[in-house]
C-alpha cells in the first residue's frame, strides 16, 4: 500500500516527458529558410519555447516582421512540423518508467501542454500509447498556459479537485500555470530552463531525475 499525496500527475510535455527541441529546431529553420529568413540555433530555439508554436515563430522571425509574413511562415512551419514531430524526438531517460510507476499504482496521469494540440495527440500516441487518461494541447476555444483554463479543464475531465493532483514542468509558463490554478508543482531540472532560473521564479524545488517523481507522488 502506498500513502499516496496525489490522486493524479499531470505532465508538461516539451522539456518535461519528450525532449523535442531539435524537430522543433529544425522544423522552425525550414520555415524560416522558405520565407528567406536567416535560421536561428538550437539554443535560441530553447527560448523562444513554452509559450506556444505561434509564439515560437513570432520571437523566431527577424523583428519588425509583418503580421501577413508571420502568418505565412507561421503555417509553414505547422505543416512542416505536422510531419516531423517525431524524427529526432525521444522521451527523457527514466520517464516512460516513472508514469509506468504511477499508473500501476492507481495514480491518473495526463498531459496539459502549450504544444499544438494535432502534436500532443499524435506524440502521446507514437511515444506513450495507452499511458495517459487525458492529453490536452493548445486550441481554439481554451486559453493556453500559463492561464489556468487548461488544467482546470483536465481535472473537470477526470473528475479531481486541484488539491488531488500536481503539476510537472520545466519552465516558468509551468511553474505559472500550477500557481494560477492552484495545484502543487514539481519542477524539473532537464528540461529547456536552466534550474537557477527556476530558482529564482520561486519554484519549492527542482528535481533531477524521474524516479523522484514517483518518490514524491507515491509518498515514499
């Protein structure tokens, strides 16, 4: 039996389950290269995330770029990365045994991204089949994080109140997003945010490897 602190764990997905900056890197590049755009590196590439494919493009272009061109490139880049998502993606080591873990012990898992919502669908499928009860990207009709709309609507889905469940990210849109919708957090040190960043966002603390998750959740 486990004396368990959380009835579910809802997962960010870019920097969190899935390392994914180098599709989106390179699928980024090509739209840029299309619309005759210098390309931007890997680590721009890490900035410019969490806040949604759209924003990624619009800090991506060179400044003073047009609304018109943005849009462009914009559905290049979604179409282009439609097909690419899962080239060069991987989840991170330990965390397909982590939620494992977790479901086995009766704990909900899900996903609640700011990642195109097509991308969060087909990614959970390729990578985690079956391994979560609910998966939520970012779409029309519902505010992205760090609003507190797309948890809120993962915890009306499975039925739990906020103080059932934690919230696991790697950046500030995450540790936001716990804050604004009132769950506890457990940030994660391998993600797309350095962790003295974290730190200093007031995050309680940063953990280095999956397994402490289940440590955390599980109560052990």
């Amino acid at each position: 039996m486990y004396d368990m602190r959380y009835k579910a764990a809802i997962f960010d997905m870019d920097g969190t389950i899935l390392n994914t900056l180098e599709d989106l890197t390179d699928s980024t590049n090509y739209a840029l290269a299309h619309h005759g755009f210098p390309e931007r590196t890997i680590d721009e590439v890490r900035r410019f995330v969490g806040n949604g494919i759209r924003k990624l493009i619009e800090r991506a272009v060179p400044a003073g770029t047009d609304v018109a061109t943005i849009d462009k490139v914009f559905d290049t880049f979604a179409s282009y990365y439609k097909e690419h998502s899962a080239i060069k993606t991987r989840p991170y080591d330990g965390i397909h045994d982590a939620i494992a873990k977790l479901r086995a012990a009766g704990v909900k898992t899900a996903v609640v991204s700011n990642k195109a919502d097509f991308a969060v669908q087909d990614l959970c499928v390729d990578y985690f089949p079956g391994m979560f009860d609910f998966a939520l990207g970012e779409k029309s009709g519902i505010a992205k994080k760090p609003a507190p709309d797309m948890v809120e609507e993962c915890l009306r889905t499975l039925g739990l109140e906020k103080k059932d469940v934690v919230y696991i990210g790697d950046s500030d849109v995450d540790l936001a997003a716990a804050r604004n919708s009132g769950t506890d957090v457990i940030m994660v040190g391998w993600g797309f945010r350095d962790e003295e960043f974290i730190m200093s966002l007031g995050a309680p603390f940063v953990i280095h490897e999956p397994q402490k998750i289940v440590d955390i959740i599980l109560g052990e």
